[in-house]
C-alpha cells in the first residue's frame, strides 16, 4: 500500500511569527485550518523554538530517566495533589488496551506557590538534580512550548474567524502540561505492548518534540483507515488538536488517534508533550456562543476523573464555579 507515503503537511509558522509580506499571516492560518480540519495534525519548522532549547530538554529527560530507580519512584506523581513528578512504567492501561504502557514519564506544569483549586495549580515537584543540568534547562523549554501553544491557538482561533482578542479570557492562567516520556527499546517491551496506546489527547492544543531520528509516533487516517508514521526529523514539532478542540469547534478541527511503538531493538526513546488547556474556568473561545458553558476543568475531570481518582474536593470545586 502506498499509504507509508503520506506525510502529514508541513507548515512553516515563521510566515505567522514573523510576517515579511502582507497576506502572510492569512496563508498560515488557512494552511492550519485545513490541516486539523482534514488530519488533526501537522508538522512545523520556523516554530521559533531554538534547537539548542530543544538539545538542553532532551539531555536533561535523559539525565532524568538515568536516575535510580528509587530515587525517580520517591518523586511519583500519585503523591502529589496537583499530579506533578514522576510515572513509572506500566502505569497507564486505557479501556480496552491488553497491558499498560511501556513508557516512563515525569510531568510538570504551572509553577504556582500555592496548591489552589485542590490542585489543578500548584508547585512542581524537582528531581534533586543540579539546577543547570534539569530545572533551567526545563522550565527555559517549558516556557518556549507554553508560548507555541498560545500561538497555535490563536492561529486556530482566527481559522474559525475570532479575533485574537479572544485568547486574553481564555488564557489568563493557562494550565499548560508538560509530559517527558522514554520509551524503553523495542527489546524490552512485551509482545503486543506500546509505548502509549491508541488514544487522543483530552485538551486543547499538543506541542510534540521527537527525539531526532527516534522514529515512533504514528497517527489514525479515517479515510486511508490506515496508521501513519510520522518522522522524527531534528527542529521539525508535531501539532495536534485534542478533544476539546474537537467539541468545541463543532468538528471543524479533528482529535485523531495515535500511539506510539519504539521502532529501535535496542534504543529508547526520548520525546515531550506539552499540553496547551486553557484557563480552568474558561469556556469555549471557538464558538463564544456556545450555549453549554462547560469549563476547561469540567471537561478534564470527565475525561481523567475514572482514570486517575481525582480528590473529591477537586470535583466539588470545579462544579461550583461552573
Ligand atoms: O511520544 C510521542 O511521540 C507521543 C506521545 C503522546 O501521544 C502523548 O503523550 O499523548
Ligand atoms: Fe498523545
């Protein structure tokens, strides 16, 4: 089958970021429509992320999954009420799936003094490592994904035919994921069992940097119903819209499936997800005039609320301020 040809579109954002001619900015936003609208996904160079950013995270998630085992289960994300640290491999078993998992990951998000909202935001957890080898080399990256996401969205806002303006209520406080993921080597996985599992994303907008060469990701076509790899080529981002993009577009922006199998016998795999939300008060900035006026937190306590048992108070607090 020819379908091992087709390459998801490849978008240059400078023309976006940094315009040189009138209609530059026109062009990048129809080519991003068409894209989530036809795959859900697409690829991007002129991102603006620096490839030495990019070097500096995937060295310090190296560094990171290097350490002892009990050293990296003592940070472990069920100890922390905003989900932040660390997530041993074989954790993550979606409905339907035979066995979890393979991955390992370590999540950070939003640095908030306080825990507030009985944890959407809170304070990170920081592996005990020298600052210039892990935290400021990842909150630099963070902070450079964190404002992608924001560009995305506004692109994808402007696609439907919203101002800008329209971002300010939306991400006034952003909570923006960051997921660090090694995929053990093919050897050592069982047979049938992914890195991650076909899934979508819950959210908004998913900024994906692939360790160069580290082939793996794939992605669901509905209509060649078929998987397709995706390359993992140095400096070129993966984009994908979530679920609530999908919803609250009315469909005009797909949330497609993909998994993601080490293709290496003997290598892992080192990639990062970052995961642009929203504010967790906020409601539909794709349609202003939806008339459900379900917050970014409602969505999310329904989609992880089975999966991850969220505190009581969480879902009590998000429900009362909706
Ligand atoms: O590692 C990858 O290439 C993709 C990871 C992913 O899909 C996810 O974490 O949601
Ligand atoms: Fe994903």
């Amino acid at each position: 089958m020819a379908v091992q040809e087709i390459q998801l579109p490849l978008i240059d954002l400078s023309g976006y970021i940094d315009p040189k001619s009138p209609g530059d900015r026109e062009r990048v936003i129809a080519e991003v429509r068409d894209a989530c609208a036809k795959f859900g996904f697409f690829q991007t160079k002129g991102h603006g992320i620096s490839l030495d950013l990019q070097k500096g995270l995937l060295n310090s998630i190296d560094t990171l999954f290097n350490l002892p085992k009990e050293e990296k289960r003592s940070l472990s994300f069920l100890q922390n009420v905003s989900r932040r640290g660390y997530e041993e491999s074989g954790m993550s078993l979606r409905d339907g799936d035979k066995l979890p998992d393979s991955k390992e990951a370590f999540y950070i998000g939003r640095e908030d003094p306080v825990v507030e909202h009985a944890g959407f935001y809170g304070p990170n957890v920081w592996p005990p490592l020298p600052e210039d080898q892990f935290r400021t080399p990842v909150w630099n990256y963070y902070q450079a994904t964190h404002n992608l996401g924001s560009i995305i969205w506004e692109i994808l806002l402007q696609g439907l035919g919203h101002p800008i303006s329209v971002m300010e209520s939306f991400a006034k406080k952003p909570m923006v994921m960051m997921k660090m993921i090694r995929y053990p080597p093919l050897a050592a996985t069982l047979p049938g069992q992914f890195g991650v599992g076909a899934h979508t994303d819950f959210g908004g907008v998913t900024v994906l940097l692939q360790q160069p060469d580290k082939h793996g990701l794939e992605v669901w076509l509905d209509d060649k119903e078929d998987w397709v790899p995706v390359k993992a080529v140095e400096d070129v981002y993966v984009i994908n819209c979530g679920d609530m993009i999908m919803k609250w577009s009315g469909g005009a922006y797909k949330s497609a499936k993909h998994r993601v199998i080490n293709k290496a016998d003997n290598e892992s795999r080192l990639s990062c997800a970052t995961f642009f939300h929203g504010d967790v008060f906020a409601t539909n900035p794709l349609n202003p005039d939806d008339p459900v006026k379900e917050t970014v937190g409602q969505l999310l306590i329904k989609r992880f609320g089975n999966q991850f048992s969220l505190s009581d108070e969480w879902k009590r607090e998000v429900k009362a301020a909706a």
